[in-house]
C-alpha cells in the first residue's frame, strides 16, 4: 500500500531510531513493511461488558492478520455504569466520554496508525470512541463486545433493569432478602453489554445504523461463536478500509446520522443516544440539533419494545433479524437514505438487500407500528426552553399528559431518600436538579430514583424531572436533559415544593403553571448554592462541558 501514515514511524533511515524501539517489543521488519492497525480495547476486570474484550481483541487481530496487517493493541478505560450508579462514581461516567475520545485520539496521532479498529462495549465507551474516530478521520470500525443474555428469576427473563427495581420491591416490603438474593444472583449470568435496549446497546446498534460496524454489531450475544467471527472479519475488513482509504468521516455524514436518529426512533433506544448522537455529529462536523429528532420523530414508527419498555430482550431481537431487519421495514416507508456508505465498503441499501423480519412479534411490521410516532420524544417548555428528552416508548399510557405538584430536591440522594421513606405520593412530580453536567458536575444518571419508583409500583403515577440523566434501563415518566441546567441559570433552578407541573409528551411541551412574571421575580431572589465539586478533573470539566442540548461536549 502507498502513502502509510505509519511510514513516518516505519520507514527511512531517519526512522531507524523509532524501529529500534518495535524491535525492542519483538516486531520484524516484515511487520513494519505492512500497514499498522490500532486495535483499541477497552477490556477490564471490573465492567461485565469488557470482561471479554481480551478474547474480542485477539479475534480481532488474527483478522489484521489473515488480511496482511500487523495489529497493535492499546488501552482505553471503561466506567461501569451500574456500579458506579447512585453514588460519586456517576459523576465520572458522562465526563469519561471525553477522556476516551481524547485518548484515543492521542494513541492513533502519537503512533501513525493507519487504521482503527475500536473495541468497546459499554455506556460511554461507545461514543467515545466513535467521536475520536470521527474527529481524527482515519480508516476506523467498530467491533463492540456484544450483549448479555437476560437471565432467568421465577421462569421469567430478568436484567439489571428488574435487579435495580427489585431493591424499590424490598424497600416497599413486596419481596424479602431471598427474593432479592435470588435476583441478585441470576439477573446477570454472564459477560457482556447488560440485556436490555438500554444505553450500550442502543449505541452498539446505532454503530450499525450509522455505517460504523459490520451488521450483526449491535445484536450477536457476547457469548455466542459469531462475536468472535465478527470480531476476525472486523480485522479483515479494516484492511480493506485502509486499502481503499475510506475514512470515518466517509460513513458519519449528515444522511447517515439522520439513519441513526430513524433506527433510535425504531428501536426506542435509550434518551442518552441522543446526547451521543449530537456529541458524534460534533465531532464530525455535522450540524445537529434537538429539532431533527422530533422532525424525524414525526415520520418513523416505533417497531420495537425491548425492556425496559417490554419484556424481550437483545437476543430477542437478534433471532427476529436484528438491525438489519428493522432497517428493512423502515426502507419500504422510504425512511432510511439506501445510498450511504458503510464500513462492508457498500451503501446500507445492498448491506440490507436480504434482510428481513423473521419474528413480527419482536419487530413489528412497519404498517402496524407500536406508535406512528419514534420512541424517544424531545419537550420544550418554560422550564425547558433549550428542550428536555424522555424515552416515550417507556411511558404508561396513562403518564404520557400528567399534571401535578412538585416535589424538589436539589440532589439525588436526597429525592433517593424521601422515595424510600414513602414520602413521594401517587401524582407527584419528582424534581432533581443541580445534577446537570455544570451543576453535578458530570450529569449522573438518576436509575435508582425510577428504579425505586417503579419497584414501589408509583412509575405509573409519578413523574420524574432532571438536569440530570436516565440510564437506558429507566423506564416509566423520566424527563431528563432540562436545558438550561440550574447551575446554568435554568429555570429548574426556580422551582419551589407545591408548583403544578404539566407535562404533555404527545404535543411535545412542558411547563410549571406560573407566569413569567412570577418566574422573573423568583430569580430576583435566586442565589446559585456553590459548586458542589471544586478540585481535580470533575471540577474542570464542570467549567468547561457544552449544555445536554448540544451533547455535553467540552468546549
């Protein structure tokens, strides 16, 4: 191959002093004469997720290999959103995004790499990756390390999602220490991104929407044989990537993103595939906003209700034909731009030309959607004049348009605290702020809160609202993302105990019942509390992270 990005590590007389130093790591000269492939892997003894991504790795390089590359593995670090839930690690979690995009932006410029093959599996990892993918512009794919099995409680299929509101159940007295034993020890059988439609999943299925992964990506369990053929013709195919100079920003334009925003609409992803969507449009210089997910709201059906919206799960969804399959239902509406490059080096139209629905039941045919309308809905209102996010596909019916007082807490332990205690009562509105990417700092994710509400059996009659996030394994009423922030002078920040709260998710607003008038004079006597972090990295991303509504970046 011609013009290696590599040869200025690799070649030449002058380079003798860089050869000497991958010789000293036991590379050949026939190594170096090839093209360089960085594999990035983010594997870990501490995340379920990445537990495997050694085994991920290695497939992935043999594949390198096979296609005449020499595979170089690096680093990248991973939170485990479910063990850092509800205490200071969720401050990192966000804010981890941007340390791993700068990483690996750092290792792939530092080294001359002439391609990339990304290997994550989890919440923030995912973007991450993609978003230095995208900045950096090389040959880049994704190889995820695919999703948990759901495990198994009373015959019943159960994950994390049911293990958190399981503690709302003990809480509540509706279950006793064996039944939470039981669950503790059975909702997570094995290695892999949790069941679920939740976060990581829903990013590793976007990664296939938008062209950045083979298809099978987002869908092929962690523990089946075909993750690790996947994973081999990952490496291959990033050779030929490198070989025809396809480069990142070839696949994340603006038509492939819009894909990704229709296949979220479809899956019903997670709310924060929408702080990672606009967080990669970023960083590929695609202009995005919160209006074109409620444009593309608007024209694409809700197919799927994979738990927490329903009782089925990621394999579920990969046995009825997996991405693929929902990307063939929405292309006989004319939803999805056919033309779009992906990483197999065609358009997604020929990448989908066999695929279709093998279980109706799981994806639901395009002409007899679950709504007419996608699963993720946007709100504005005079609380959320910059928008607000909440996963419609995981709201009771009977919580879609709801109306009642506030209850505010300016932390989330203490709205954890007051949920536990029975204080919160059916009708309630829940407020959470100060828990924004600013105020937090670090947007954590407020899953217990819900988790506890839904266990206490109030997610059918509670709603809840944050600056903060939701994790993908929510469910019930969560408004999250409330833009702008109260650290941000938002009007979340106005709020008192009593305020009637109306939210009307079918006509997209949300509003307290007070004049402008009356909010006007409230920040006459506002005083920001101080900020609740105040040294090391948490305290600098806190000044410099962009708002939700623009994907939480750094500036």
């Amino acid at each position: 191959m011609k013009n290696l990005r590599s040869a200025s590590v690799t070649q030449g007389v002058e380079k003798a002093p860089m050869r000497s130093l991958f010789y000293a790591m036991g590379y050949t000269k026939e190594e170096l004469d090839r093209p360089l492939i960085g594999v990035v892997s983010a594997h870990s003894e501490i995340v379920p997720g990445h537990f495997h991504l050694d085994k991920v790795a290695e497939a992935v390089k043999a594949g390198i290999r096979m296609a005449g590359g020499t595979p170089i593995e690096v680093p990248a670090i991973g939170v485990c959103d479910g063990i850092a839930m509800g205490h200071i690690g969720m401050k990192y979690s966000l804010a981890s995004r941007e340390l791993i995009a700068d990483s690996v932006e750092t290792m792939a410029m530092a080294h001359c790499f002439d391609g990339l093959v990304l290997v994550p599996n989890c919440d923030k990892i995912v973007p991450g990756m993609v978003m230095a993918a995208a900045r950096i512009n090389l040959p880049a794919i994704v190889c995820s390390g695919g999703p948990m099995m759901p495990g198994i409680v009373d015959d019943t299929h159960k994950s994390l999602s049911e293990m958190f509101e399981a503690v709302g159940a003990r809480k509540a007295g509706l279950i006793d220490d064996n039944k939470l034993y039981e669950f503790e020890n059975n909702a997570c059988p094995g290695c892999g991104s949790c069941a679920g439609m939740f976060t990581a999943n829903s990013m590793n299925c976007l990664c296939e929407a938008i062209g950045m992964a083979l298809p099978g990506n987002g869908t092929i369990p962690a523990v089946h044989s075909g993750r690790l053929q996947l994973a081999k013709h990952a490496g291959m195919k990033i050779m030929e990537l490198v070989e025809k100079d396809i480069k990142a920003r070839d696949i994340i334009t603006e038509a492939s993103i819009r894909n990704a925003v229709a296949c979220d609409m479809a899956l019903g992803c997670s709310s924060n595939s929408v702080l990672h969507l606009l967080a990669i449009a970023n960083e590929a210089g695609v202009d995005l906003d919160l209006n074109v997910f409620n444009e593309i709201s608007a024209k694409v059906p809700n197919l799927c209700h994979l738990a927490p919206a329903g009782d089925t799960y990621i394999v579920d969804l990969q046995q009825a034909g997996g991405i693929p399959a929902v990307q063939a239902e929405l292309s006989k509406k004319g939803l999805l731009n056919l033309n779009c490059m992906t990483v197999t080096g065609h358009t997604l139209g020929d990448n989908i030309a066999g695929a279709y629905n093998r279980n109706p039941e799981i994806i639901r045919p395009v002409e007899t959607p679950y709504s007419e309308t996608g699963g993720i809905a946007i709100l504005w209102g005079n609380i959320a004049k910059e928008g607000c996010v909440v996963k419609r596909s995981a709201v009771a019916e009977e919580m879609l348009c709801h109306t009642g007082p506030a209850r505010v807490f300016d932390d989330e332990s203490f709205a954890i605290e007051a949920i536990y205690n029975g204080e919160i009562k059916p009708g309630d509105v829940v407020v959470i702020r100060y828990e924004g990417p600013k105020g937090g700092p670090g947007m954590r994710e407020m899953l217990n809160p819900t988790s506890a509400l839904a266990g206490m059996k109030l997610d059918k009659s509670v709603a809840l609202i944050t600056d903060g996030r939701f994790s993908g394994a929510s469910r019930g009423a969560s408004i999250g993302h409330v833009c702008p922030e109260a650290a941000a002078g938002g009007e979340i920040g106005l709020l008192k105990d009593g305020d009637l709260i109306e939210i009307d998710i079918p006509n997209a607003s949300i509003n307290v019942k007070l004049t402008d008038e009356e909010l006007e004079e409230r920040r006459k006597a506002y005083v920001a509390p101080a900020p609740k972090v105040t040294s090391g990295w948490l305290a600098r991303y806190g000044r410099i992270v962009s708002a939700a509504s623009k994907g939480a970046v750094m500036k």
